[in-house]
C-alpha cells in the first residue's frame, strides 16, 4: 500500500515536471541541473571572462609569440646579440676550401655561366669577371654585394632571392679565385683597375 501512495506522489511530481513535448513516445521532465554541474557550468564562465580579459583586453601573448619564443635563435633572444647578427651576415670572408670552392663552381655553372661564360671571361651580356677591371668595386665584399644585391637595372641578378647565404658565399669565393686567370677569348676590361 505504502508502495502504491509512493507511486502517486511521485507520478503528481512527475506531472509537474513534464514538458509538454513529446517525441515518438519519449518525453522530457523539467529537472533541477545537478549541482556539481552547474558549478563546473559557472566556473567555465569565470574562466571565459578571466580569459577574455588576459588575451584580449590586456593583449596577453598569443599562440605566435609562443612559438616564437620557443624557437627563438639565439641572435634574437639578447639585444645585444641582436644587434651584432646583421653585421655578421654582411661580412664576407672567401671560403677557400675545396668542397665549397667545388660547390661554388657547380653553382656558378648552373646560374652565371649563361651572363658570364665558361670559365668567367664575359660575353656580349655580362663582364669579365676574371680580370682586375670591376665596374662595382674589387673588394671581397663588393663582388659579395654585387651577388648578394645585384645590378637589377642593368640585368645582374640579386641572388639573395634565389641562393641562401652560404651558397652565395659559394659562388662567390670560386669567381674570386678565378681573377688573373686569362681565360681564352675574354672580354675587354670594363670599370675601374683593382690590384689585390
Ligand atoms: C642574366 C644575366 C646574368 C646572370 C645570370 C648573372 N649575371 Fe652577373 N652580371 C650581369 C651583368 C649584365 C652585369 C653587369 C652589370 C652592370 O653593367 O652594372 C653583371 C655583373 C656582375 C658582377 C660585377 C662585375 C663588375 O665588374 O663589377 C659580378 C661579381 C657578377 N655579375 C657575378 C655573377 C654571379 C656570381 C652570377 C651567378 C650566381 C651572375 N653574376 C649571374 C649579368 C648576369
């Protein structure tokens, strides 16, 4: 009997409860969320608006500044050393070993040869590159920038765009060691005299 009244009082609370909806038999009762879910449910929104506040409000670090962090290279961790790592890009020193001096051939073969001839002596489009007659300076570091930045308006590449630095250096150390090699059928001198 007991049983039974339980039953009633539970099938009134039901009532009460019962949405008016029904699908395919199945219905829903309006229920209290559980407590502990709707902490984590509150929670979740303080931590949003914490957020918020931290990365867009406040401009906190972003995924990017992370990464760059993580994968900083050395030059741009101090500021010191930041300033010093342009510098020493800039400086050019003839690689004089014969692994690069070869590397440097290969490379001169694929992409000068065409402006520049066989063995460097100039053609109808580019100079001799092996007499002491530079149209933009003699130096190690004015033929490095003539590779490195080219003459666009005159028709030299800058080969920055196309080489990473170590191949430029390369290419650049086996043209330096062609000067004073008198190749055949080389092309007049052009630009000003050089001794080294
Ligand atoms: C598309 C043709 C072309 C190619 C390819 C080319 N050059 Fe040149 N280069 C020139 C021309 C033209 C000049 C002369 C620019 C001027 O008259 O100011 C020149 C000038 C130079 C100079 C300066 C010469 C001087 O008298 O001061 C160097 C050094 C040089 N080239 C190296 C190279 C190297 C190394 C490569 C290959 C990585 C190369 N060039 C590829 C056309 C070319």
């Amino acid at each position: 009997m007991t049983n039974h009244n339980n039953l009633d009082k539970e099938t009134l609370e039901n009532d009460k409860l019962m949405k008016d909806h029904e699908y395919d038999g199945i219905q829903e009762l309006d229920n209290e969320m559980p407590p502990f879910l709707r902490i984590i449910f509150y929670v979740t929104i303080m931590i949003s608006i914490a957020y918020w506040c931290r990365y867009h409000v406040l401009d906190g670090p972003g995924q990017i500044d992370e990464y760059k962090a993580e994968f900083a290279t050395p030059a741009e961790e101090g500021e010191v050393e930041e300033k010093e790592a342009p510098k020493a890009e800039a400086v050019f020193v003839v690689m004089s070993g014969a692994e690069d001096l070869a590397a440097g051939k290969k490379l001169y073969v694929a992409n000068c040869l065409a402006c520049h001839g066989k063995n460097g002596e100039g053609n109808t489009i580019g100079p001799n590159l092996t007499d002491d007659y530079w149209l933009h300076g003699g130096t190690d570091a004015d033929i490095y920038r003539v590779v490195k930045e080219g003459i666009p308006l005159k028709g030299m590449i800058a080969w920055k765009t196309q080489m990473p630095p170590k191949k430029m250096q390369q290419v650049t150390s086996y043209i330096i060691s062609l000067i004073g090699t008198n190749p055949p059928k080389a092309k007049k001198a052009q630009g000003e005299l050089y001794k080294r």
